[in-house]
C-alpha cells in the first residue's frame, strides 16, 4: 500500500514478557518516528530516525524499550520486560525531509495497540 | 521542551455550524503548526498546517489562523458535516520534524 504499515494491529502481553512492533515507512521517506499514545491523550515522541542514524531517542521512557532501522527503511520498537504501563498505541509516522530541510508532513500509520496484563 | 495546550477539550455543535479549536505554544522557536484529525482506532490524518512565516491558511471548509505575538494558534471548521466528527489534536514543531502535541478536542457534531 502506498501509506505507513504498522502490525501487528493489536498485542496483548504478559507483564514481563518482550514485544517487537514493526513499521513500514512510507517508500522513499528519509525521517521516520515512533510516539506512544495513552488512551484519551495527544501522541508523545519516543524517537527519531533519519534514514539508518536514530538522531533522538530522547523521549524513550526508560532504558526498556529500544528502537532500530538498520537499513534505513523498516523500523522495529522493542520493549523488554513489559509493564502494565506500557500499555498504549504505538504509532509510527514517516515523512519526506530533505536533510538540512524544514518540516514535511508527517504520515501515521494506524497504530499498535498494546496491552500488558 | 516545548508544551501545547488544547481547549476546549470537547465541543458540540450543530451541523452546519462552525467549530473553533484553540491550541497555545509556549516555545518561541517553533514554526510549524500542523493539525491532526483522528478518528477512532486510527492514526492521526495531517487536514492543514501552517508555518510561521504565514498568518493564515484555508483549505475548503477548513482554516487555520496564527498568532506568533501571542503564541496561539486556532482551526475553524465551517458548514459542519457529520464526518467531521472525531478527535481533533494540534502540534508545534521548531525545525528538528519532533512534534509535540496537544492533548486533543473531541468534537461531535449533531444533525
């Protein structure tokens, strides 16, 4: 499809247990994003990748999750030893930024929606 | 870090009526406003921006306009639909593509 994939649509895990969300940008598109959205809340930034280089992982909640995209296209949010805190939907966008550029748009995907029993 | 203040935090209005929501930034820096459109169980949909060197933007039935002076900027829907119910958030970004959103409006409209 020509939009931003995420899968799987749904988890639920167990408290403790290690989660993998993937997402697929957006062909061609250099920036790509992770936030994390609490239910009734705006989407708040994890991490920034700029085609393999993750630039900022400042908002990364603790030394427990982990992002990657080593090719530059593919990105994969980890999450070790998942706590009921946790839960949210995980969203990843992309857009088409030029480096040294200003903003583009940046395009959702629909979302992982994790839940951690 | 920069915040983004959303009011009001749910709004009704009569098909066809008009509907405003008003977002305040508190980073100087930033300079570019996109506003996002969710609907339930998806992500959010970019329906207008605007960047800092622009005073107001228009895009059919929807507009956004900006205050730098006072850090606040607002979307004004017109003649509203039915679809045009759904959550409705403002960000700010300052050149890094790093958004930081509002907490969101619901707006329903009845018809």
């Amino acid at each position: 499809g020509a939009g931003v994939s995420q899968s799987p649509r749904y988890k639920v895990a167990k408290r403790g247990q290690d989660v993998a969300l993937r997402c697929d940008p957006i062909s061609g598109h250099v920036s790509l994003f992770w936030y994390q959205q609490a239910l009734g809340q705006g989407p708040e930034f994890l991490t920034y990748f700029q085609n393999e280089a993750q630039l900022d992982k400042s908002g990364l909640p603790s030394d427990r999750f982990f992002a990657e995209r080593p090719e530059g296209s593919v990105s994969t949010l980890k999450i070790q030893r998942t706590q009921q805190e946790d839960s949210a939907v995980y969203l990843c966008a992309s857009s088409f930024r030029v480096v040294g550029g200003g903003n583009t748009e940046a395009f959702f995907g629909q979302g992982t929606r994790l839940t951690v029993v | 870090g920069e915040n983004v203040e959303q009011h009001p935090s749910t709004l009704s209005v009569q098909e066809g009526d008009s509907a405003v929501i008003k977002c305040t930034y508190s980073d100087s820096a930033s300079n570019y406003f996109p506003w996002y459109k969710q609907e339930l169980g998806k992500g959010p949909q970019l329906i207008i921006d605007i960047r800092s060197n622009v005073g107001e933007k228009k895009d059919q039935r929807i507009a956004v306009t900006l205050n730098k002076t006072a850090k606040h900027f607002s979307l004004h829907i017109t003649e509203t639909q039915p679809e045009d119910s759904a959550v409705y958030f403002c960000a700010a970004s300052h050149g890094n593509n790093r958004l930081a959103f509002g907490k969101g409006n619901q707006v329903v409209v009845i018809p």
